[in-house]
C-alpha cells in the first residue's frame, strides 16, 4: 500500500525493478489523486510478502526435484510466484508419470520437513558457476550474483529474495 498526505490510497499489485535503484508500482489508486513529485509513504504487507517468499523459495525446491526424478535435462522455462500459489514451467520430452509426480512431491516435501537454513551469497558470476550454482539458461546476470543454497538439495542463482527457512 502507498499512502500520501490528503487521504490518498494506492493499492500496489505487483513491483518491477526499472533498473538501478528504480522501482515502479503497478496498481490501482483507490482514494486521492497523485501527481509526479508527490511525497508517498509505502507499507509492505508482511503477510503477503512471507507467503510470497515461502512460494519462491519452494520453486527452487520444486526445481531440484524434477531434475533428481526426471533429469538434468529438466530445466525451468518460466514460473508466477505470488502469495497464493506458484507455477513452475519447465522442459520434459515426455509426460510425467503419476509415479515421478509422487516421488517429485515426496522430495519436495522432505526438503520442507529439513527446514534448511537458506543461505545466500554474493559472488562473482565466475565462482558462482565454479561452485556448482545452476543458473537459468537464455538468463542475462550481472558480474556479482546472488547465490542461493538450500542445504545441499538446491544451488541456484537467483534474482529475487527467499524466504529464510526452507519449511
């Protein structure tokens, strides 16, 4: 939510970084009228944002997974993480059987029981791919690269933040 003096209420559906430091907020402004150079106050939901992050970091879990059950060659191709659900898109030459799928959900949920301590790094891209950290293939990254560990189920660099705990 973004605020302002005057009654002003902006509900903020979703952030896109612009570049740099720069962030626009796309949503709907529910009371008020602002113009360019208006002074706002923003109000992160804590509950959406951990329900978000909780979803995020199973994506990577998620990821691990289908590459243990199906392959290597099993690679994401697109994902919606939001506070409600996840999708995960990802590459296979055949269907998943009923059989994959369980074992898929049974590794996904022993990770969750383990609750991992989630650590992430800043490292150059370079060590990055040395240590191991898979990275998102067409993916365009900066020399210094978020890397994120869960356990030693999941390696991966990533772009957004995770939730601290994997359960």
């Amino acid at each position: 939510m973004i605020s302002a003096k005057g009654g002003v209420l902006f509900e903020v559906e979703d952030t896109r970084k612009q570049g740099g430091d720069v962030f626009g907020h796309i949503g709907k402004l529910e009371e008020g009228s602002l113009a360019v150079g208006d002074p706002v106050t923003a109000e992160v939901n804590a509950f959406t944002r951990q329900a978000t992050a909780l979803n995020h970091s199973a994506t990577h879990l998620l990821h691990a997974a289908l590459r243990e059950v199906l392959g290597d060659h099993v690679a994401q191709k697109g994902s919606l993480v939001d506070d409600e659900r996840l999708r995960f898109d990802f590459s296979q030459f055949e269907p998943v059987s009923r059989e994959q799928l369980q074992r898929v959900e049974q590794r996904v949920n022993e990770q969750i029981r383990q609750n991992h301590m989630v650590e992430t790094r800043i490292m150059s891209l370079e060590d990055a791919r040395s240590s191991g950290a898979m990275a998102l293939f067409g993916e365009k990254y900066d020399e210094q690269v978020r890397v994120l560990r869960m356990g030693d189920f999941s390696t991966e660099l990533v772009r957004r933040h995770p939730c601290e705990g994997g359960g």
